[in-house]
C-alpha cells in the first residue's frame, strides 16, 4: 500500500470529519484509532486517517504519538501528512496544535508550514488572521466556552505564536485570491524572514483549493478537514482517482440502537432536545457521575427496559454553567475524565448485550467509547451530516458495527434520527 495522503488526527470525530471529506472528494480513505498495528488487515486505499486522543493530553505525550503516526504514514509511502486539528482551532497557549506543528515540521524538513481550520462547509471562515464561526468571531460565538479548550482570542497570528516557537506569519485573502504562484512567493517571503508557519485565509472552497495546491508539494501542513479537502482535490486533479464505493453498501448491520451525547455544546443540547420527540432520552447526573457509579447501573437499567422497542439517547450533557460549576468543584480533569469513562462504560455493557449501533456525540466521548470497545479502524460510509459519516468497524474481533462518531457542534436539529435513518 502506497499512500497518496496521510493524516494525523487529534480527536476522533475529527477524524471522522476528515474522512468523511476525503472520501466525498475521491479518495478511498479508512480510518484508524491509532498507529495501526502490523497485523491489521487494511484495504488498498489512498488515504489513512489515523485518529489519535491527543487534543487536552500533556504536548510532550502528543508530539510523541504524533511523531509514531508520522512515522508510520510515512513508512507507507506518504510523500504529504496533513495535521488535523479541529475548525475552531481548539488549543491552550500551552498547546498543543503549536508544539505537534514544530516537532512535525522539523522532521517533515519543510522551513515553513500553511496553517488553516477554514471549512466554508461547516461556518468557518479565516479572514485577516481572524477565525470567524458563521458572521462573528470565534471569540465572539458560543464556541468560546467549550470545557476544556475555552477560545477567547480569534487572531491565530497570536494564537498559534503563544504556543509554537516558529515566528507565524499570515497569507492573507488577497494573496490567496492571485493564486498558488502568490502564494509560494509569499510563502518564500515569510520563510526567508524567519517564519517556520503561516496562517492562511479561506473564505470560500476555491480558496482551500488554491492552497491545497501549493501544499500538496511539501511534505506537511496543518488544518481543519476544508485542508483535507483542497489536498485530496488536487489530488484527484493530478491523479485521476475514481471515487470508491462507500461502506454504506455492505449489509446492513441492524439490531438496537444506542445513542449516547456527553458534548455539552448548544447544538448537541438542541438536538437531544429534538430527540426526546420521538425516542426515550435519559439525562444523567454529571454529579452523581463524578461522586459515584450509580449513575451507571442506573443507566443499564433504563436502556434494557426501553431498548427493545426504539432507539434509546443517554446524555450527560450539561449547560456551560453547570460545566464550569462542576468543574470549579471537582477539577477540570477529574469531572471530564469521569463522565467520558462512564460513558464508556455504559456503551461497553450495551455492546456485550448485543448492541451494534452506536451513535456518539462529543470529541470527548468519542475517544473514550472508542478506546474501550478496541475497535482499530473503520471504512467511511454515506454522510449522516456534514462531517460526520457512517462509519464501519474493520479488523474488529466482536464482529460487524455501525458507528456515528459526532463533534458537539456538527450536524442538524433531528441529528440523531438522520443518523439512525443512514445506520442499518
């Protein structure tokens, strides 16, 4: 297997996102839950995604999976390694989006780097530097108040400069606009001044394709899936790939249906909203979670008793008011890391009862559901949402699964029925 494109992903569902756009644009695209080891059987592809936890964990534990992934990918023939990182630049000033980019590019031996979240597709727009969510700010949107990576700054000049040790300069609109021969003498410019990174502006699809051209042609580069998208579109314009049948038409996996929302985002709190129309939703107490394990065999109970009969959601999302309550009281680590094993937990006991349908909501949540269960890699099936595909468990010993892996603030209002629909 010769790679045309490999990625590194921080986050699972970020993962899926990315995958789920690669494949839309061509490339046949699976994706791993970390480094694959040798034994498992992966189909011949153009692209791997490898999903990695490394988003809130210490830098120095991300740059070393990181740097095992990169390695990998690039013993697999891939000449480009995308760094996935989430649209909204999720990232302390301590990192860990600029200390992975520094240990990537060092080793990659490019002299500088295009940085963009920019995903016109998902409301994430970079102008002038600035990370916009929709007509307003980053730092101005509900997205400023996630749990763990509060973004209060939507300049990622600064941004990405308080937490690299390369100096970050900016290709702005205008330079995009000119084309990709502006933009490599941009790029020449910022790297002959000292600069190992540079933000670049995209604002429509084109613009990703512009730049996804003059990256292409190094050996790395840093963003959001709308990065992904404009590599694997010149990709496919230099290649002539054919897109691939998706996982969605293997056979239909059935069974009941769990769906479990641990994102406290104001998106996954409207659509459990939603679901409670037309599905038995339990919320759970993050408290009791956090003090204790009843909450668990509590929600054992429920789901046996409804399960049966219809889809069943089970959420311990919470208001940001209540998020930072809880976390004032019990610490950030210890309040997030229970309610994520918790959650775990309960998807764990479902699936030895049988279940293999899961949808799950939430960054967080995801990794740690995914993690417990051991499944090492899926193929990308139909779109549920944007960015956010059917996914198909491969080389996993407990068999078939059909899985949704969910970031909080993606897909609609009726989210999980539209999962369920495109889940056989």
């Amino acid at each position: 297997m010769t790679l045309a494109l490999g990625c590194i992903a921080d986050d699972y569902t970020g993962a899926s996102d990315l995958a789920n756009t690669l494949t839309r644009c061509g490339l046949r695209t699976v994706q791993t839950i970390g480094v694959p080891d040798d034994a498992l059987d992966l189909p011949d592809v153009d692209a791997v995604v490898v999903s990695l936890k490394s988003r809130s964990i210490e830098a120095s534990e991300a740059v070393t999976k990181s740097h095992a992934a990169d390695r990998w990918l690039r013993g697999h023939g891939a000449a480009h390694v995308l760094f996935k990182i989430c649209s909204t630049f999720d990232s302390t000033d301590a990192g860990n989006i600029g200390p992975v980019m520094d240990a990537l590019r060092d080793e990659s031996g490019d002299a500088i780097v295009l940085v963009t979240p920019a995903f016109p597709g998902t409301g994430r727009t970079v102008f002038q530097g600035n990370l916009f969510v929709g007509s307003v700010p980053l730092n101005e949107s509900p997205l400023k108040d996630h749990p763990l990576n509060p973004m209060h700054d939507s300049n990622l000049v600064r941004v990405l400069a308080r937490q690299s040790r390369a100096k970050i300069g900016l290709i702005d609109l205008a330079t995009v606009a000119r084309g990709p021969d502006a933009i490599r003498s941009r790029l020449s410019e910022l790297a002959l001044s000292g600069n190992g990174a540079a933000i670049a502006d995209a604002v429509f699809d084109p613009d990703l394709e512009i730049i996804g051209q003059v990256a292409i042609a190094n050996r790395l580069s840093v963003g959001a899936s709308g990065m992904g998208l404009g590599l694997a579109r010149a990709i496919v314009a230099s290649n002539g790939n054919k897109v691939n049948a998706s996982a969605s038409d293997a056979k239909p996996v059935g069974g009941p249906v769990v769906c479990l929302a641990g994102s406290c985002s104001q998106a996954t709190l409207a659509q459990i909203a939603e679901a409670e129309k037309s599905m038995p939703v339990l919320r759970l107490d993050p408290e009791k979670i956090v003090t204790g394990n009843t909450e668990v065999e509590r929600a054992l109970d429920w789901a046996r008793a409804h399960i049966a009969d219809k889809p069943v959601l089970i959420a311990s999302s919470s208001t940001p008011e209540q998020v930072s309550a809880l976390q004032k009281k019990h610490g950030r680590d210890k309040a997030g890391h229970a309610i994520e094993q918790a959650m775990a937990a309960i998807c764990e006991r479902l699936v030895d009862a049988g279940v293999r349908r899961m949808v799950i909501a939430g960054g967080e949540t995801s990794g740690a559901v995914v993690d417990r269960l051991g499944i090492p890699g899926f193929l990308v099936g139909a779109e549920i949402a944007p960015g956010v595909p059917a996914l198909r468990a491969v080389g996993w010993p407990r068999g078939n699964a059909v899985m949704a892996l969910k970031s909080g603030n993606f897909g609609g209002p009726d989210f999980f029925n539209d999962a369920i629909r495109l889940m056989p």
